[in-house]
C-alpha cells in the first residue's frame, strides 16, 4: 500500500546517514501524528517521524494515517513526502495551503472526525473556500461521532467568526464494513489574524441535545438508549431532548451510539459520546452505552470549563495562531495529548502557555494564558 503512495520517494544516497539527518532535522515518534503534523504545515518546517523505536517494530505507516497523507496532498500544493528504504523514517516537506472542492475516501480504520479534525484546523488558511466530501465510518469507538463535530465542532469554528458559511451536511450513515458514509464539510477562508480570546467564565447549563443511533438493530433499541439516558438526566434538569436515528443496515456489523450536548447560557457547547459495533449485542452492552454516554457528560457539566475535553486541543492551538495579545482560556483538567501539544506549540512556534489554578476552587479548573503569534492568512486570493 505503501508504495502506491503519491510523491513518496526513497533515500537512495548512501552517503548521508541515518544519524546526520536525525542531528540535520528534530525527529518525532508517532505521539500526535495528527497536531505535529499539523504544527509543521502552520510554521513552514520540515518534519521526520520516526516508527523504528516503537513496540513491535512497527515499520509501515497505518491505514489512516497514510490517507491522512493523502488527503494532506490534495489540500495543499508543493507538499513533499520522503519514505527511506527501511520504511520506518517518513520526511514531511509542508507545501502551500490551497483548499478548494473535491472528495476523498478516508479509511475504516478511524472515524470521519479523525480529518474532519484535520480540516477544520486548516481550512481557515487556505488559497480558497474548502468544500469536501468524505466518505467513510460516522461512527467509531476510538473517535468522536459525526453528531458531535456537527453540534460541537462548528459552533466553536462559527465563534471564531466563520459565520454560518461553515457547516457539516451528514449525507449518508455508513451501513456496510467498507464504510459508506458520507458527509460535506464546507468552510470559508479567514482573511485576518484571530483577534485574542478570552473565554473565561463558563455559564450554567441550560439544555441537553443529544442523538441516538443503531444500525442494524431493532428500532427500539434507540428508545431504550434514550430512556436510559433520560432517567439520569432528569435528575438534573428538565429541557432534555435526544432523538433517534435508525438505519437498516446491510452486511455490516451491528451498531449502537449515543451523543449528548450540553448547551450553556452564553453559547457554548459542552459534547459527549459513545459508541459500539460487533456481532453481538446484548442490554449489558446497550446500559454500557448509555452510562458511559451520560457520565461523561456529566463530568463535562461538573468541570467549570468552556469546551469539553475532546476540544481541549482545538482551543489552544487558535490561542498560538490568535493575534499578539493575550489570551485566557478557563479549561478542565487537561489531558496528556494536551499537554503534549503545549510542548510542541513551544517547540515549533515558540509560544509558552502560563497555566494557572482556576476562579472557582470548587471546580477542577485550570487558566491557561499565551500571547499569540498572530498568524495570517498569506495563502488568500489578493484580487
């Protein structure tokens, strides 16, 4: 699969050592492929990964991340990617950010948010307008579900002034392994610097949304996942409404998820979910669902924050690129790839985070303040 690959070469020149070009160039391992990868394409520089020290002697790039590769490739312009010949040390030459309207088949192996994600962090800086369809799983356990990024995602992207011109049209549910959905992501391009943030005090909670959906699964199953959910919830508050979506299926296994948003007075949106696929299903594994579903987005509520921990990552790098101000977010307890990714910001951008204790002590709480690079948008049409 490897060799198929668009514009990857293979080290042929003997004379520069494998050791020279880790002194010529930093080297990561595969530790947030994703947001490093990212990271290289914002500043401009060149970046090698590195799979020889991992665990098993992983030396192939996995599934997904070559069709990240691959969608990388026709975002951009002028993008190089070097592979040597053990196949363990791949170089990424970032090229020009361009954007504009074609398709891509992304892998099974990862949800349809895995570049979803990608997207809407680049998208912004393209050439022109970005307008994709990709077609793959909507729903998948290691990755959040479409629903979220529909209702999470965007509203934070329409927040940073996009406007409604950025949107997710959910076309298709995947209903077969080879994974059928389909969805449209459209956003406009950002003609100026991210003015400085300062989301700092989150209001209360004043509405539950949520969806529930199951493929090749009686119907009622989704009634059961919400009934479970709801007698939970209720304890809590009343405006609660999540409804069902039901899929027939064809060949494909069986399917079970469940998403919860939580809206907040001032306009944010807190997002949860879980999901399920095997051959069989049973109502320990239904309960496990909806428990896991509802829990976590009650730990969201409890945790004085402005978005929910999934986009922890999204805040803080929009905090590197905003304008040479400062910025304060109120976050939740951050997470290891957070924290990863504040090194890195450092590392790439040169930008340090101030992380403070929080306003409420009741509430786990963190500040985190940065002055911005105020990264413009230099690939836009100027006529």
């Amino acid at each position: 699969m490897v060799n198929r690959f668009v514009k990857i070469s293979v080290y042929k020149d003997e004379r520069t050592t494998h050791c020279e070009r880790r002194m010529a160039i930093r080297v990561y391992r595969r530790v947030n492929f994703r947001y490093r990868l990212l990271l290289a394409i914002f500043t401009g520089k060149q970046i090698v990964f590195d799979f020889s020290e991992e665990a098993h002697h992983s030396k192939l790039l996995k599934p997904n991340e070559i069709s990240l590769l691959r969608l990388l490739d026709r975002i951009t312009s002028g993008t190089q990617l070097q592979l040597d010949e053990a196949q363990r040390l791949i170089t990424v030459q970032p090229g020009v950010l361009i954007g504009g309207n074609f398709t891509h088949h992304c892998s099974t192996c990862r949800g349809l948010t895995y570049y979803l994600e990608f997207l809407a962090l680049l998208a912004p800086y393209c050439k022109r307008p970005l307008e994709v369809t990709l077609t793959g799983v909507t729903a998948h356990p290691l990755d959040t579900t479409v629903d979220t990024f529909q209702n999470v995602t965007i509203s934070l992207l329409r927040k940073l002034g996009l406007g409604k011109d950025c949107s997710l049209k959910i076309k298709k549910r995947d209903s077969s392994s080879n994974g059928l959905g389909e969805v449209l992501f459209t956003c406009p391009i950002m003609l100026k610097a991210l003015e400085p943030i300062e989301w700092k005090e989150r209001q209360e909670i004043k509405r539950i949304r949520g969806v529930a959906y199951c493929s090749r699964i009686p119907p009622h199953i989704a009634n059961q996942l919400i009934d479970n959910s709801r007698n939970i919830l209720c304890e809590y508050l009343a405006d609660i409404f999540i409804y069902s979506d039901w899929n027939p299926g064809g060949t494909d296994l069986p399917s079970v998820s469940l998403s919860l948003f939580a809206e907040t007075s001032n306009g944010f949106v807190l997002g949860t979910d879980c999901s399920w696929k095997g051959k069989d299903w049973n109502e320990e594994i239904l309960s496990s669902v909806s428990q896991e579903a509802t829990q976590a987005i009650l730990l969201q509520a409890i945790e004085n924050s402005v978005v929910d921990t999934n986009h922890q990552l999204f805040i803080c790098l929009w905090m590197a690129l905003s304008s040479a101000d400062l910025s304060t977010v109120e976050l939740g307890r951050l997470t290891p790839c957070t924290i990863q990714l504040l090194r890195d910001i450092q590392d790439f951008m040169g930008v340090a985070f101030q992380i403070e204790r929080g306003s409420k002590n009741n509430f786990p709480s963190v500040l985190c303040s940065c002055i911005g690079m105020e990264y413009r948008n230099e690939n836009r049409r100027r006529y």
